[in-house]
C-alpha cells in the first residue's frame, strides 16, 4: 500500500471512531477520539495512551509536535479536573527529546505543586520502548463554577 493510500485509511479510520459518540465531556470528547486516546487515572497521576497513526506524522515520519502538546496537554488538565475541578491553560512549556515514529505512547500528567489559585503540573510522554520522547510543565487556573 502506498504511502497516500495508507494516510487516506487511517485518517478515515480515525474519523469514523472521532464520530462513534456524540460525547463531548472529560475523557471522551470528539479530538480524543479522533486522535484514539485511552484516558484512566492511578493515584495522583492522568494516563493519556494512544498509537501513532500515519496522519499524526510530520513529513519526516515522527509524530507532530502539536499531537505532542495536545497529549501533553490533555493528560494535565484531566487530572486538575479530575481532582479539583476543570481549569484553563495559563502557559505551557515543552522539551522534545527524542522522536517518536510508531507504537504506542504513553503520556503521565501530575501536580508538581497545588497552590490556593494557581497549579503547577508536568507531564512526561513515553515511547513503546519506555524513554522519555518530552516532557512538559504548565501552569494551570480553576474556573469558577
């Protein structure tokens, strides 16, 4: 199968299971599944795991920083939500460390502090064969209800 055909598969495959549920809440909402994201929580920390399809790959067949950030991102906030309630990005910094081309990725977001308005939250993404791909530090507010 050609390169083409095989993004054109996946990018459809994708969008059929993005389209499976009309659910747009934490832990399923229409670009987790999209992007095939399994969210769960043990102890204090939010597992986002996915596997890398073709679409989500740069031109130079890595996964895209922007998929990066977006896991990144989604594993920190399901936690504040998770624990205190939903929140909004103030910043967000990202180191990537090294490529991630194929398999199954792991990102696990926790609190490096709670404080009374603010949090401080990091996340680290793993690939299949368990180095750290790049980590991420944010600084997170509550919405008021």
């Amino acid at each position: 199968m050609n390169d083409f055909l095989k993004i054109k598969n996946d990018g459809a495959s994708m969008a059929l299971n993005a389209e499976s549920s009309d659910k747009q809440e934490f832990g399923s909402f229409y670009l987790s599944r999209f992007l095939g994201f399994e969210i769960s929580y043990k102890n204090d920390v939010c597992v986002v795991q996915f596997t890398v399809k073709s679409p989500m790959q740069n031109p130079q067949g890595t996964l895209h920083g922007g998929i990066i950030a977006t896991a990144m991102d989604v594993s920190m906030g399901h936690l504040l939500h998770h624990t205190i309630g939903a929140g909004a990005t103030l910043e967000m910094n990202i180191k990537y460390l090294l490529p991630v081309k194929e398999g199954i990725v792991v990102c696990e977001g926790s609190f490096l502090k709670q404080g009374k308005t603010i949090g401080f939250l990091q996340s680290h993404m793993y690939r299949e064969d368990k180095k750290l791909a790049a980590y991420a530090s944010a600084t997170w507010i509550p919405l008021k209800k």
